[in-house]
C-alpha cells in the first residue's frame, strides 16, 4: 500500500511540473512573453516521416499524414500521462486565448488541422508560424511537449521551379525561427543510409552548429536494413564516428526508428480498426528491425544498441531528458515570472493612468506638449545629431537618389556618385540636406553649354522689322537663353523634389527619438495623423512655394539678356574679337576685294583693322581702314551667309551668356531654397501646427478620437487582467514546485 501510495505522489508531482510548463508555453505564445518553456521540436523534410513519427510516440493518429505539404502550421502538443483514460481525451486551444480551451474529438482535431492546410494553400504566404496546440490525456501517452513543423523543401534549382523554391525559402525561415528558442531540444531526422549526407542537419547546424542540444533520429529504418550488404555497413550506420556527425549530439549517438504504414480508422482502406491495433503494429515492427539487425550483424545486439533502437526507446529517452530540463529550469522560471509580474502590473497601472487623463483638458495639453517636444527634435536634426541610428535611419547618395530622385544632365546621364562628398555615408537631417545641396551645385557647375549647329544659328537669323541684316548678338542671345532654360529647368524640379524628399524623412525620425525617449503619444493614431498631414502639407506647399520663386528668376533671366549680367568673362570675349580683328584681313574672312590686295599690305591692314577693332585710333592710311571695316560689316552684318568668323562670334557670344545665367541660376537657387524652403521649416512651422491643433481645440474628439481610444484601453485593461493572473498563478505553481524538489534534494542521503 505505501509503495502505491509512494507512486501516486509521485505521479502527481509529475502532473503538476507537466501542467505548470504547459500553461507556461501557452502564455509564451499568446502574449509573447520573453520566457520559454523547453519542449521536443521536431525538424525534418517533406515525407522523412516527421507526422507519422509523432504518432507513433503518442500511440494514436491524429494528423492528415502523406506525401508533399501537409503541415502548413506547427502543431504543439502538450502529451500527459493519465492512466484514467482508455481513449485520447483531445482539447484545442483557442487561436484567439490560450486560456480558451474546447475538448474535441480526434476526427474534429484532423478535420480542423486539414481546414488550416488547405486555408494557407489558397494564400500569399502558404505557411504560418502561429501554433497550432493542441492538448492530450492518454494512458499510452508519454509526458512530453512536441511541437511538429512543416516539412522542409528541397526544390529542383530549374527556373520553373520558381514557386516551390519561394516555399521552400519561407517553410526555412519558419523552421530556423523555431529552432532559435534556446529551450527547445531539436529532433533532426534524416532519411539517408549514408551519414555523410546532411540534408536536415545543414538546416539545423546553422542554429545549432555544435548539435549540443539536437538529437538525430534515423527514420524508415525497416527499408533501409535490407540496402546493407555487409556487416561492417551495419556496424558503421548504428555507429558513425563523431567527425561524421560534425557535432556532440545528444545520446552520443543516433536513434533509429521505423513506424509501420497504414492509417486507423473504419474506412475500407484503413489498414487499423483500433489505436490499440496501432500500437501493437508499432511494437511489432521494433521487434522485426531488432532481428534483422541480428541477422545481418550475425551477433545479438548489445543492451547500448537496443536502447537506440525503435520508438519505445526514443519515447523513454525524450520524456527523461525533458524531465530533467523542466526540474532543472524550475529555478530559472520563478525570477522570469517575477520579473514578468512586475512589467505586468507596471503596465496595468500606466493604463489605469492613462484611463484617468482620458478627458477633454489634458488631451489638449498632451497635443501641445508633443506639438513642442516633435519641433524641438525637428530642430535637433537639422542642426546635427547622432542620437538616431544611422543604419536605420540613414540614407547613402544611392538610396537617396533611388527614393527622392536623381539630378540628371541634359543627357540623361548620372553622375556617379562618387564624385560627391559623403557619398556612402548614411545621412539624415541637416547632413543630408548638405550633401544634396553640394551635389547640386557640382553637377549644375559643371554642365556646359550644349553644342550649336549651323542649323539653330541660321533659324535665329531672323528679319528685323526695319531692314533685312542679320544681327548676330541678337542671334546669340535667342540661342543662349533657350538652351539655358531647357538645360536649368529640369534641375529646379530635381533638387526641389530631392529636399522635400529629406525634409519629409525628417518626421518618422522624430517619432523614433520621441517613443524613445518615452514622449510619443501612442494609440493616439488620428491625432499623429493629423500632425503628419500637416507636416507634409506644410513641406510640400512651401516647397512648390519657392520653386516657383525660383522659376520666375529663371524665366527672367533667360527672357532679357543684361549684358552686365550675363557676360562676367568681358576680358575672355573682348580677347576673343580682338583675335577676331586681327585675322579679320584673311581672305577667307572678308569678301572678295580683298583678295585684290597686295599680300605686302596685308598685315599693314591687318594692323590698323586690329587697332580699329580694339579702340585705338590709327595714323595710317584712312581710306585702306574705311574699305576693310566695310568689308567687315558686310560679312557679319548685311551678309546673311553664314561665314566661319560669324560663327565663331556668334557660338562665343553664346557661351559667355550661358555662363553668366548658369552662375546665376546656381547661386539664386541655392539661396532662395535655403531662405524659402529650409528656414520655413525651422520658423514658420510652429505656426503652422499651432494654428492647425487650434482649429481642432473644440472638438477634441475629432482629433483624439476618445471613444476609440477608451474602448481600446478597456480591452487592453482586460488582457492585461487576464495575464496578470495567469502570471500570478504560474508564478505560485512554480514556487510551490521549487519548494517541493528543494526539500526532495535535501531529504536525500
């Protein structure tokens, strides 16, 4: 009687550690908390036997088992012993509240399971990391946390399998996140004679590369005992050598399983009319693999050999090594719990807080207080900051260029980014509002005139309205100022849309140093909204604003040529025309009269026109200087053939205008965008949110939208209750379970 009374103690103590960690794991899930409680976490590919091998170590089928997808969700399974049930005793857990619990039957779990596959197969994302869990009372059922992930996918490189590789990356990520847990011990199996070959260890070793908390299950392990021809091929696979394994694997060594094929059920298919039927299959097939072994080895197995050998002896394994993580982690769980409590009543009462401020007056000054603590971060940034993450919140010259667009010469080419300071830093703020401007005033200083030809030049050789001469300066300044337009113009659009591109990146920011330095008005969703409407609003219409100014001193100067203005290199062209003057005496220059002269008279003339030309009167001979300026005004002005000197006069006159306008246009465009749409921002902006916060001041509801908010603080009140309680109650449960095994170790001899 004692010793039975003994083992009931000892079951209970068992129950209650069991049912402590599996409300632990319920918790972790559904409100994220940071602890974890240790589990088996099962990891295979697509058809190792992942499902099957599940319900083997339960004793009863449950799961849509086959070929390709058929776990789209992981599906715990917290397993309890119970000697009182004959038959599975199932119930679901609600996917909304873990404390939600509906007993259901083994076909309605299956039946759910399938909805839940098919479900995900019809979506984007064929596969959710949300649990599935689901709870089991069985006599044959070990005390042990499964948790069963969908099957890896190791898909054909070919390009048509586009669709299978896009699975088989997101099941990858699902699984390797599951296998991040510390706390969870992996089951890695392999469907391979051939130890060298790691299908599902090349997965798991990126988690956990030593294999120290991993244990290697060799399944279908009754197709492969027929594939060895020679012993020594048996006595290598039941006993590879660590360098194989590339690790220290839990139990030294591999298990090595083989659950028989047939689904139970009262279909003509079904090959098992009962669990029971099931399970003694499953005993069965151990006792065959053993005596195949045998035969092959032709030795009997030695006691280490059959431990690692069938699904008893996995199932035994398991439930002792979890048996010794939970009573182990029992300590580790109670200062976590705690520590959890008390984040958990800090927030109860910062939401009784924030409940209580819920009125009219202190929203306002809320409003007013976020209004002032976003300008002064604002500020902060434009001045210069670190305080942000530059990798976060940084952009290089290339990602800038990418979102707020690239400044483009009239080519169509980009200049490479290189060439700007600063170009692979991330920037924000007034750092990067910086370097656009530098980058602008490089590419725009550096654009050069485009080139004329004959054509442009004789198409603005118009006909004056009192004679038919050509005037040539009047030619120069028609081209000049249309190419200096179509040349500037693009580039006005281009910087104003790459600053309001950094100034609206500025606000994000701010509320990232506000929610950091807990500032940030969180659920306050319509009011944030708001002040983001008004901030962009604001960007925007000031930068349209100043564009426009900018426009009208292009349009101006390139309308009306001031020749103080635009020739700022006079000396350069009055060079140019005095070399002009001095060549003037080629024949090719001037008409044919001069092709009549005597060469010995030509530099003489030369001379004096040079001299004429350049202002300096000549003592020579007058009638000699009247004939050559003659000469020289019929070919550039009353000629309308375009002759090699009216050319080069005219493509001169050019440049020298397009100069001026581009130095204009540079040093205009960069002070008015700093006067008109930088220092807006820091002045006028205040303004501007104050006036709108004022128009909304009598009817703060708009603004804060308070229902909304109440009814989500009340909802928020209630899950806090809720874990608040379930923490409370854990917490106890594990202190109770420390004080029990406390007094066990020190009872002990």
């Amino acid at each position: 009687m004692e010793e039975g009374s003994e083992g009931e103690e000892e079951r209970e103590k068992q129950w209650k550690l069991y049912e402590a960690y599996n409300e632990l794991h319920g918790l972790a899930q559904q409100f994220e908390t940071p602890f974890e409680a240790p589990a088996i976490l099962v990891v295979g590919h697509q058809t190792d036997g992942k499902s099957a091998l599940v319900e083997a170590l339960m004793g009863f089928q449950f799961n849509h088992v086959g070929g390709g997808t058929k776990t789209r969700r992981p599906i715990t399974l917290h397993m309890k012993y119970n000697p009182d049930c004959e038959s599975p005793l199932c119930f679901l857990v609600s996917d909304s509240d873990s404390s939600s619990i509906e007993q259901k039957s083994l076909e309605a779990i299956q039946a759910f399971i399938e909805a839940e596959n098919m479900r995900l197969e019809s979506e984007p994302c064929q596969f959710s990391s949300k649990e599935i869990i689901i709870r089991v009372e069985y006599k044959y059922c070990p005390n042990l946390t499964i948790i069963d992930t969908p099957g890896l996918i190791a898909p054909a490189p070919a390009r048509k399998s586009h669709s299978l590789q896009a699975q088989a990356s997101a099941v990858e990520s699902l699984v390797r996140a599951k296998m991040q847990h510390k706390e969870f011990i992996i089951l890695c199996l392999e469907d391979c004679s051939d130890w060298s070959i790691a299908t599902t260890r090349r997965v798991v070793m990126q988690v956990d590369p030593e294999l120290s908390r991993t244990v290697i299950v060799s399944t279908k392990f009754d197709t492969k005992i027929p594939q060895f021809a020679r012993a020594s091929d048996v006595e290598v696979f039941l006993s590879p050598p660590a360098c194989t394994l590339d690790g220290f694997i839990l139990g030294d060594s591999p298990f090595f399983t083989s659950v028989p094929s047939g689904r139970v059920g009262s279909f003509p298919d079904s090959v098992y009319r009962s669990n029971d039927e099931f399970k003694k299959a499953i005993c069965l097939r151990e006792v065959e693999d053993i005596s195949s072994l045998e035969d092959k080895l032709g030795r009997p197995l030695s006691k280490e050999e059959r431990s690692r050998i069938g699904i008893s002896s996995l199932r035994l394994f398991l439930e002792e090594l979890l048996q010794k993580r939970y009573i182990n982690s029992v300590p580790l769980i109670i200062p976590l719990l705690e520590k959890e409590h008390r984040n958990a009543t800090r927030s109860m009462n910062e939401i009784n807080e924030e409940s209580s401020m819920l009125n009219e007056l202190n929203l306002k000054e809320k409003g007013r207080q976020f209004h002032d603590k976003l300008l002064t971060k604002l500020s902060l940034l434009l001045k210069g900051s670190v305080v942000a993450p530059p990798d976060k919140f940084g952009e290089t010259l290339q990602d800038e260029r990418m979102n707020g667009g690239a400044f483009t010469g009239p080519d169509g080419l980009q200049f490479p980014p290189k060439l700007t300071p600063n170009a692979g830093m991330r920037l924000y703020g007034g750092a990067q509002y910086h370097r656009a401007m530098a980058e602008f005033r490089f590419i725009v200083g550096g654009t050069k005139c485009p080139q004329l030809t004959r054509e442009e030049i004789v198409n603005a050789c118009g006909v004056e309205d009192i004679h038919d001469g050509t005037n040539y300066s009047r030619t120069a300044c028609v081209i000049a100022v249309s190419k200096a337009r179509d040349t500037f113009e693009p580039f006005l659009h281009q910087l104003g849309n790459r600053l309001l591109h950094i100034l609206k990146r500025l606000l994000p920011i701010c509320i990232y140093l506000l929610q950091k330095d807990n500032d940030y008005l969180s659920r306050n969703e319509v009011f944030l909204d708001r002040v983001t409407s008004a901030f962009n609003n604001f960007a925007e219409s000031t930068e349209r604003s100043c564009r426009e100014k900018c426009m009208e001193d292009l349009v101006s100067t390139t309308r009306y040529v001031s020749w103080s203005l635009h020739n700022k290199n006079r000396a350069g062209l009055r060079h140019f025309l005095d070399s002009f003057g001095a060549n003037a005496t080629d024949p090719s220059v001037l008409g044919d009269s001069t092709q009549k002269e005597k060469p010995e008279n030509t530099s003489k003339g030369g001379a004096k026109l040079s001299h004429l030309a350049s202002g300096v009167d000549s003592n020579g001979s007058t009638q000699l200087t009247e004939m050559r300026l003659a000469d020289l005004l019929d070919n550039t002005l009353w000629n309308r053939k375009l002759a090699p000197s009216s050319e080069r006069i005219v493509y001169a006159l050019v440049q020298q205008i397009f100069h001026g306008i581009k130095e204009y246009f540079l040093a205009s465009a960069e002070l008015k965008f700093n006067c008109f749409l930088l220092m807006p921002i820091v002045d006028k902006l205040p303004e501007r949110l104050r006036e709108d916060l004022s128009k909304f001041e009598d009817d703060v509801d708009s603004i804060f939208d308070i229902a909304s908010m109440r009814s989500s603080l009340d909802q928020r009140k209630r899950d806090m209750e809720i874990e608040l309680k379930r923490i409370r109650r854990l917490k106890d449960k594990f202190k109770q379970l420390h004080t029990q095994l406390y007094r066990e170790v020190k009872s002990l001899p």
